[in-house]
C-alpha cells in the first residue's frame, strides 16, 4: 500500500511567566491516494502539561478500518488510550475522540468509535 503523512506542530508560548508551552498537532494520512476509494485518516488534537486531547476521523468510498493510539509522557507519569474506527457501504465515515491525562502511569482501554451514516455530514473527507 502507498500512504502518504502530514504531521503539523504548532506550538503556542505560555502566556504568563512560569507555565509551560502549549502545542497544537495534526497528522493526516492518506492510504492508497492514486486509488478511488483511498482510505484518509485525520489526528488532531491539542498538549497542554500532561493533558492530551485527541480528536480522530477517517473516510473512505471503500471499506477500511484505522486503529489509532494516542500516549502522552509527562515526567513520570503516562497515558494511553486508542480507538478504531471502521468504514463501510453503511458508513462512509468514523469519528472519535479521546482525553488523556498522564497521572500516576495509568491506561486506558481500547475503544470502538462511532459511526456516521453514509451522506451524512461529517467535516472533513
């Protein structure tokens, strides 16, 4: 298979002395691009301190399936969470999202995302 990736960091100062910098990502894949039912998957999400919020959406023409694995490390502390989400003729799109927070080396479990209708309106595609 042929993917390409995007991934943006954007990273935001603190706004006041003593706090730490804020960053602002997005990776975007795009599986099978020469074909006409490639598979995209958007991450995107905002890091602040130890808190992670992560945002996920795939579409297809086709069928596909995207598991995504989000972890933060923040001193000694981690978290980790992940979604799949599934694409089909019944649904041309999956979107999901996740919060994690690193306190006490703790994870989370796996987790199937939800699924919109096929011409539905999603956001991106």
């Amino acid at each position: 298979k042929t993917v390409e990736a995007r991934l943006e960091i954007q990273k935001e100062p603190a706004e006041n002395s003593g706090e730490e910098d804020k960053f602002n990502y997005e990776l975007a894949i795009d599986v099978d691009p020469d074909l006409k039912d490639h598979m995209t998957v958007d991450v995107l999400g905002h890091v602040d301190g130890g808190n992670m919020d992560v945002f996920t959406h795939a579409a297809t023409e086709g069928e596909g399936k995207a598991d995504v694995r989000a972890e933060i490390h923040y001193g000694d502390d981690e978290d980790t969470s992940s979604v799949e989400m599934s694409v089909s003729d019944t649904s041309d799109s999956s979107s999901d999202q996740m919060q994690l927070r690193a306190t006490q080396n703790r994870k989370k479990e796996y987790k199937k995302s939800r699924k919109m209708k096929k011409g539905s309106k999603s956001g991106k595609k």
